[in-house]
C-alpha cells in the first residue's frame, strides 16, 4: 500500500529536482560571482605588497608608459570586448588565444568554437592586435578602460613543460636557434649534427641539466634576451607597472576561467578549451631536479625568485614553513592557515555542487536516519555541509548505504585514532598517511615516505570499514571524517594501462593480458609469462586495452579490477556523503586545504612523488589509436564519473 505514494512522489519528484538544479545553479552562479574579489583580491594585495618591497621588480621604470612599445608586444588588445590579456608562453596560452581570435572575429557572437580554431594559426602575429601596435595615446586609453588580464604558472614547473616542448621534439628552428650552442657549450659535443633530425637519429638530446646551465650561465643573456618560453613571467607581463585586473593560475586553471568568463560577462557565450594543457598538474620536481647541481638550483631560483614572490608561489625548499603556506594560500585565495575548517571545506567542496547532482537529488524518506544531533556531533562538517540534503544512488538503486554488503565497503580505510574514513582510488601515498597516523595516535608520526609503497597494499596493515560489524559500521560513517580523491576518469586509465600492461607484473599477466591478447591482440597461443612476452616484444595495445573495458561479456566474467573499475563505484559518493573531495589535478593544494580541516597540517608531510603531482597525459595521443566507437562506449562507460566528479565531457574525442 506505500508504494504507490512513493511512485507518485518519484514522479512529480523529477519536477522539483529540476527546479532545484536550475535554482541552484543560479544560486552559484551569484555566490561566484560575490567570492571574485574575495578569491583574487588577495593575489592582486600579494603581487603589491611585493612590487612595493622590491623597486627591481618594477624594471626601473615609473609606470608602464615609460616603457618602449616592443616590450608590449605580449598584450593581446580585444577591441570588440574591451579586454586585454598579457599571453605567458606555456601557460595555457594556445588555448586563450584560440579564445581571443574567436572574440576577435565578432564582436556579439554567436562565436566560433575556439577549439575548432588550429592550434598553429593562433601563433601568426596577423591574426591578433597586440598593444605594441597601437600609438602611445591609444595605448594609453585602452589600458585605462580595458579588463586586462593573465594567467601564471609554477616557474619551475613552466621551465619543464618549457623544457618538454622546445628540447625533446623535432624542432628545427629551435635546434639552429639553440641546441646546437647548448650540446657544444654545455654538453662537450665539439661538433653537434647539422640538423635536428640527424641529432634525434644518433640518439643526441639536449638533456635537462644542460637546459639549466644554459639559463644561469650569466654569458646567455649578454648574447641576447631569453626566449619567450623561458622568460621570466615578470619581464613578459610587467605586473608591478600595469594594474591587471585579473591575476589567474594554472594550478587553479578551470575554476579561475570560469570567474574571468564571469567577469567579462561571456560565461554562457564561449568556451575555453579543455586539454591536458589546460588542467595540468604540477611536475614532480623533484625527479626533474634531482639530477641538476645544487649550485646550478640556487642560481635558478635567483633568476625566478620574482615570479616565485610576486605571484605567490612558495620557494621550492624542503619542508613547509608557516610562511611559504600563507603564500600560497594568498595566491590561490583559499584563505589563511587557521582559517575555520567550514570556510575552507566551502570552498573545496563548491566544484561538487557546480559540476554534479549530488547535491541537487531530494531528501531521504527518512529524516531521522539524520538528525539534527546527530550532524551536530561531527565536528569537521560545515553549517553548510550540515544542511546538505541526502541523497538517493541514482546509479545504484539503493535509499542508502546501510543497505550495501560489507564487501562493497572495502575500499574505505577506517583510521579510529583521528576519527578518520578515506575512500582509496588515487591511494598509494594516501594509503601511507593513514598507515603512520593508524601506527599513532597522538604524533610524532613516521614519515609516511618512509613506509615502503608495496608494504600499504597488505590488507593486514590498515582497517577498513568492512572488517566491523553493521552497527559500529553505522557509527563510525555518521561521526568520522569521510574524504576521497579524484581524477579524470580517461586519465586515471592512462596510468592504469601504464602501471598494470607495461610493466613486468606476471600476475596481471596471467589474469588478464593474456586474455586480451588472445581476444582482442588476435595472438592464438600467447607466450606463457610475462618475461616470455616481453621479451618477444609482444605487449597489450592501449587500443586492446580499451577493447576489452567495452566488451559486455568482460564483466560478465568478472567485475572490473579496481584500477580501472569506475571510482563511483569504489566510492559510492551518492550514498555516502563526503566530508571532503579532492582532485588530483589540484592535489598538493587539496592535500593541505584536508590536513587543515583534520588540524593535521603542522604534523605530518603527505609525500610528493610522480604519482601525486604527474601532469595530465595527453588523451589525444593516446585515445587516437582507438576506434571512435569504442571511445564513445568507454565514455557511456565511465560517464557518471565524469559528471558527478565535474570533469568536462572529453567531446574532441568523441567527435567525427
């Protein structure tokens, strides 16, 4: 007899959910738009603060009209829209100049998709107005009225992605330009080949450490100006001369373009290109560093020292003192160490509600499941997190957790000395964290650094919610701390295949990459280990990778393994509720926003290494070996991950 009002509820239920995405979505839309200033006016206090500590950084000049129209030459003028932007190479600049040529072509739209727009046309100097080809008067009255804007990065990490595309592709003019100096002076090669392509043959790169040299030798810049792509940001864009009126990061790259396209009043008219040059994260420095002289590092850093202060970015030294945090938090505007928790878990949490509907789905039939005690008694929620609706599985069908078996929680690590619960997906340096403070409950912690990676894998070290019978089960998900991290679901699978198919792992071997490449490799007898295989050459495809995710009858056998089994269904973020999600795109900033919320901040060190901090691979490179249908079955496979984890939908590799 009670299913039939809850049918009836169900049915008029899809009107008031779509009520309620519309309503808040218009909701955040005002909330962004008031956190702006609040979001970036500490960067732009930041960059004056230090401009009027450092009189060098101002160039020696008065103000910007002193200076000599060529060193304008990177301010690109918008005359349609009243913008200028000051373009910093290997910062997202392809991509917002896509964006520019698109405004550029019209001053009301509709606008041309700036992705359809050819990478290389945007470099040609014809199809854009830069400020440097205005006379002085004119100059003067745009800068006065005009939003200007730009976007930083990282300085070391801008001289490794720098680095990566200059030194380590076929590149002719930069071979001539370059190169050949650096392998002769730096590299002891007397007589470097004549072209960039005999070099590559023979095997001859430009290594990293020369790359180094090259830039703090004091002789490189008596030769002429540093090239673009490692020019110090300061001396391309001038920041303690002009008064931008945007100051955005590359860490911070999606969320800072959708409040610049807000400014400028576009947000519903253009969109910005998503591309792993977009939303990549920061490179392990460590690895790229480590083979560099300590002297060479410190010469460096001297070079880069302004950009390091100016746009927030802490000196790259080992440990985090107090003052290399708040600059960060200054340049990323999420507050200040000792911010209350509920403020730094607003801001972290906001890209939930904006890019999924976990927030948006109606209330539980049973309020008294969460009472308002209840909520009250775990310290590190928000009023707002408090306040949350909860919500029904949409893709599982069950009203809540409670009703899952015990093995479908066994992805979750119970840590009961700190009232801690962490669902595991991106997990090995996670999984060590939880493994120093489940050792201790007070502090001193190991370094979780320490603790070998294999060793946080043996189910025997840690606890997990599954090991508890339902009713401490019960107790500890509504009074511990619950926490996940994230990753682009199509990348996630890069580094699945990476790990798991190109590696000598006979266990994999055995359990899958025989199958595949049996079935879908067309190898009728494949060797029988891995050592075999490997060493006849003989590896799984990406692209029999991909065939097999697709393939019906793969979970018919068994479910997927949970490197590559979607993360909503490790996690079940529709019928837990999280305390807090963070991204691996933004790791290290997520990493200390959580640390804070837990008041661990000041007691142990999450552990840098490739895993955490790689760059985003370039999906097109890979994805491009696989047939556009399967592509388009992977996305309807991994589909939820995406939109309940706010990842754009990957529509260039979608399309025809």
């Amino acid at each position: 007899m009670m299913r039939k009002p809850m049918l009836l509820f169900g049915t008029s239920g899809v009107a008031f959910v779509i009520f309620l995405f519309i309503y808040q979505l218009e909701n955040l839309r005002d909330r962004r738009a008031q956190r702006i200033l609040k979001l970036h006016d500490p960067r732009k206090a930041l960059l004056r603060e230090t401009c009027l500590k450092n009189k060098m950084y101002s160039e020696g000049k008065e103000n910007w009209e002193d200076m000599p129209a060529h060193e304008l030459d990177f301010l690109v003028v918008d005359d349609n829209h009243g913008i200028i932007y000051c373009f910093v190479p290997k910062v997202a600049c392809t991509n917002w100049k896509r964006v520019m040529v698109a405004l550029h072509k019209n001053s009301t739209g509709p606008y041309e998709d700036p992705l359809s727009i050819p990478p290389e046309s945007v470099h040609d100097n014809d199809v854009l107005a830069f400020l440097s080809d205005f006379p002085k008067p004119e100059r003067i009255a745009r800068m006065k009225h005009y939003t200007k804007f730009l976007f930083v990065r990282n300085p070391f990490v801008r001289l490794i992605s720098a680095f990566r595309d200059k030194f380590q592709k076929r590149n002719n003019v930069v071979y001539q330009r370059t190169s050949r100096h650096i392998l002769k002076k730096y590299g002891n090669i007397s007589d470097p080949p004549a072209s960039v392509d005999e070099a590559f043959d023979s095997g001859l790169h430009v290594s990293f450490s020369n790359f180094i040299q090259f830039l703090v030798d004091p002789e490189t810049e008596k030769d002429e100006p540093f090239e673009s792509h490692w020019k110090q940001m300061h001396r391309l864009c001038h920041p303690c001369l002009i008064d931008y009126d945007f100051i955005g990061h590359q860490e911070t790259l999606q969320m800072d373009v959708e409040h610049l396209l807000t400014i400028l009043n576009l947000e519903n008219d253009i969109t910005f290109p998503t591309s792993p040059e977009n939303i990549s994260a920061q490179d392990d420095l460590s690895n790229w560093f480590g083979v560099v002289p300590l002297e060479d590092r410190r010469k460096l850093y001297k070079i880069y020292e302004p950009d390091f202060e100016l746009f927030g970015y802490p000196k790259p030294e080992d440990g985090k003192t107090q003052d290399t945090l708040e600059r960060l938090c200054l340049s990323t505007g999420l507050g200040m160490p000792g911010d209350p928790p509920d403020e730094l878990e607003e801001v972290a949490g906001e890209r939930e509600v904006w890019a999924s509907l976990l927030r948006l789905l109606p209330p539980r039939p049973d309020p008294d499941k969460r009472s308002k005690d209840s909520e009250a008694a775990r310290p590190a929620k928000s009023t707002a997190e408090r306040n949350v609706p909860q919500k029904q599985d949409v893709f599982r069908g069950e009203e809540n957790w409670e009703d899952m078996p015990a093995h479908e929680l066994h992805f979750l690590v119970v840590d009961d000395n700190h009232g801690i619960i962490y669902c595991f997906v991106a997990c090995t340096n996670w999984k060590r964290v939880m493994v120093a403070l489940h050792k201790n409950s007070t502090g001193p912690y190991e370094d979780p650094l320490s603790i070998p990676p294999e060793s946080v894998h043996d189910n025997e070290v840690l606890t997990f919610l599954s090991d508890f019978p339902k009713p401490e089960r019960i107790a500890r998900m509504k009074h511990y701390t619950k926490f996940l991290f994230v990753r682009n679901p199509f990348v996630r699978l890069i580094s699945a295949f990476r790990d798991k198919f190109q590696k000598r792992n006979n266990v994999v071997y055995q359990r899958t990459s025989r199958h595949i490449l049996k079935k879908y490799g067309n190898i009728s007898d494949p060797p029988a280990s891995v050592d075999e295989a490997f060493d006849s050459g003989l590896h799984v495809s990406f692209s029999n990778f991909i065939q097999f995710l697709v393939d019906p009858e793969t979970e018919k056998d068994e479910p997927f393994e949970s490197h590559w089994k979607q993360m909503h269904r490790l996690c079940h973020p529709c019928l837990i509720d999280y305390d807090f999600i963070g991204h691996q795109e933004t790791l290290q900033m997520d990493v200390e926003h959580l640390l804070t919320i837990l008041n661990l901040e000041n007691d142990i060190t999450f552990p840098t290494s490739p895993e955490n901090i790689s760059a985003q691979d370039d999906l097109s490179n890979w994805f491009g070996v696989v047939p556009l249908e399967d592509r388009r079955k992977l996305y309807k496979i991994y589909e939820p991950d995406f939109e309940l984890f706010g990842y754009p939908k990957p529509e260039e590799l979608l399309q025809d």
